[in-house]
C-alpha cells in the first residue's frame, strides 16, 4: 500500500480508497491541475504475470473509448516506480453493494439508478464492449449538485471484452476449481462474479452483451429486495442454483412492486437462460 504524501508521477496521495485482487485504489491531487483523482493502482506482485497488465490496459481502453454520463471517466494512464497506474475521476458516494447492506432501495430510487445503469451499459454495448463483471460492487452511487440525490456510474471495466474477439473459442469448461473470495469470483477461462454470471458463463460459453443483461436483472432484483437473486450455502450450490433456478418472484417479497416491474427483472434474469437452453 502507498502511504499517504506519496507520488506517483505527478499524482499525491491522500488516502486509500479500497483495495481487490488487482491492486489499490486512492484518493489522489493531480499536482499540475490541482484536482482530486481516484488512482487506481496494479498490483506489484501482478506486473510480472502474463495476461494482468493487458487486463488492465484493456480497461483503460475500454473506458476511453466510451463517453457516457454514467460511466467514471477515465483522465489518464500511466507508469511510475514500476506501477502502472489508471487515472479517474473522483467520485464522491458509496459503492451500490455498501448501500445495499443497509436495506433495499425505496423503488423509485432503484429504477432511477437501474435505467442509469441500463443507460451505460447499452453506451458501451453500442460500442462493442461487453463489461463481464457487472455486479452492485462495480456501481457508485455518486452524489449531484442536488443536496441528498445521488447518481448511479458504472466502473471497473477490468474484464470487459470488445465484440471484435467474441467469436474466438473458449475453453469448454473450468480448467481448474476457482479459488473462493468475497464475493465469489472466478478467473481463468471463466471470468466474473459468480452470483450475477449467467448460466451460459458458468458453462464456459463467451459472454456476450445478454450475459451483461443478466447481470443487470440480478442487481435490479437485489436493488429491490436488499438480497441477492440466486444463492448458496457454498459455492457448488450456488453455481447449481444458477443453472438450474428460476429467477426468484419480487412480488412474494415486494408486493407493492407493480407486475411489469416483477416482469422486467425476470425476464432479464432469464432471456438468456431460456435462448441457451
């Protein structure tokens, strides 16, 4: 970790942020411009390792290639001391997953932020660009000028794939077990978090832009019911019940939730299920 006062490049740091399987985040001064950044760092121990460092160019590509009001947009790359680095924009909130913790959404509140985030996903769809790990840890909610509202943006583009490479194959199946964290990810021919991965992803099938869809119906659930859509006592049990589960009713546990509602985050949780099938 990078202490508070250090440098990298032109960039002070003021605080850790967060810290995953890829490096560290900061809060960070762009000396030169004098603006508040978030610095995200990769990890020194995964510098060496093959296929890391195109993963997190990937993202820096990703992001820049898309402009969207709800997507962090990303200010600069770069390398000091041996640390490749990724420069954003600061943003002040929480992350979705910590605000879910505290209870669901009220439902006005969880579809403004789900259109946000359809509204993204479809920005970086159009583009070509699947985000693969869509999930409420990857969203800020971020505040606005309006006291007390926030702003839901979309982040974290670490194992995005762009439309040009889907057709290669991939392996047709786990090469290995995944190694458990929290929340259950896994990486090697099957990339993702495992709670909000489409059964076709669980399967070693490329994901496409309706896993990304998945994904989104998983969180919507989750946004409204302050739980997550599919779970497990372990991790066989959990990839079981995705692949054989129907997507859970919002209406036995919200029933102020209007039937198209209950509908919309069914059918997204399931289109791609049912075409797989």
């Amino acid at each position: 970790m990078q202490q508070a006062g250090a440098r990298l490049g032109p960039y002070e740091i003021e605080s850790a942020l967060g810290a995953g399987g890829m490096g560290e985040v900061y809060r960070a001064r762009d000396t030169r411009l004098g603006r508040v950044v978030a610095l995200k760092v990769l990890a020194a121990r995964l510098g060496a390792v093959p296929g890391q460092r195109e993963r997190f160019s990937r993202e820096a590509r990703a992001i820049s290639s898309v402009e969207h009001s709800n997507i962090c947009p990303l200010y600069d790359v770069g390398n000091a001391e041996g640390r490749d680095f990724l420069v954003m924009q600061f943003l002040d909130g929480e992350n979705l997953a910590d605000r879910i913790a505290r209870g669901p959404l009220p439902l006005d509140e969880a579809l403004r932020h789900a259109i946000a985030i359809a509204d993204a996903l479809d920005k970086a769809h159009s583009h070509g660009i699947i985000h693969r790990d869509l999930k409420p840890g990857n969203v800020v909610l971020a505040k606005t000028p309006r006291q007390g509202t926030t702003e839901a943006r979309l982040l974290d583009f670490g194992l995005a794939k762009t439309q040009a490479v889907i057709g290669t194959k991939s392996s047709p199946g786990m090469t290995s077990p995944p190694t458990m964290t929290t929340p259950l990810t896994m990486e090697r021919s099957i990339v993702g978090t495992i709670q909000y991965m489409a059964p076709e992803q669980l399967e070693g099938v490329e994901a496409d832009t309706r896993s990304d869809i998945w994904a989104f119906g998983c969180v919507l659930s989750e946004m409204l019911t302050g739980e997550r859509a599919f779970g497990g006592a372990s991790q066989a049990s959990l990839v079981g019940s995705i692949l054989k589960d129907q997507a859970p009713r919002l209406d036995a546990a919200l029933p102020h939730v209007p039937p198209a509602r209950d509908h919309g985050a069914r059918s997204r949780s399931t289109s791609r299920r049912t075409s797989t099938r």
